[in-house]
C-alpha cells in the first residue's frame, strides 16, 4: 500500500497523473456486462476488457507508469535485468513501455 492509497485525495491526483502517462500508450478498454454472470451471481457483473490491450493485460499500465517515473539509469538497469523465462507478459509491457520513452536500454 502506498501513502496515496490513505489520501483519497492523493490516490485521485496519482491516477490522474498515470492517466496522463498514459495516454496514447494504453488503449482505453471497454466495460462490458454480462447476463448469464449477472444471473448466476444475483447482481450485476461488470467486466474490464483489459485483453484487449496491446500486451493482453492490464500489466502495461503498472509497468509503463513505474518504468516512465524512473530515471534514464535506472530503465536502463530494469531491461539489463528482465527474466529470459516465464515473464513474457511483464517484459513486453516494460519493453514496449521502455521503447516509448526513447531510451537505448532495449538494444
């Protein structure tokens, strides 16, 4: 949890701040309901099309804000040190993440 996290205040500033970060990098995903959910659930059911994404998941929004915060040594630091295996989503996140704030680290 961080400190923004306790501020009501504070967390709506920081997600107005990573939507700007992330604007024109992560699509804006639909909600979509659905029926049979609703029914089985008794109650509405809303889902986040977060697949829709380029990446396939919401994780190119964490990623990209993290990685966008950091200084140019510290990216160049996080893609020296992705994992070869079983991170495929989060390293494509971070590299397509990285690759928009025209760095040299992916090289």
């Amino acid at each position: 949890m961080t400190a923004a996290s306790s501020d009501p205040q504070a967390w709506l500033a920081d997600a107005r701040a990573a939507a700007a970060l992330l604007d024109g990098v992560a699509r804006r995903t639909p909600v979509e309901t659905s029926r049979a959910l609703s029914e089985s659930v008794g109650g509405a059911v809303h889902l986040k099309c977060e697949n829709l994404q380029r990446a396939g998941s919401f994780k190119i929004r964490g990623a990209y804000v993290r990685i966008a915060r950091l200084t140019d040594a510290e990216r160049d630091d996080i893609m020296r040190a992705l994992p070869g295996r079983g991170e495929r989503i989060r390293a494509e996140s971070l590299a397509r993440g990285h690759g928009s704030l025209s760095t040299d680290a992916a090289s």
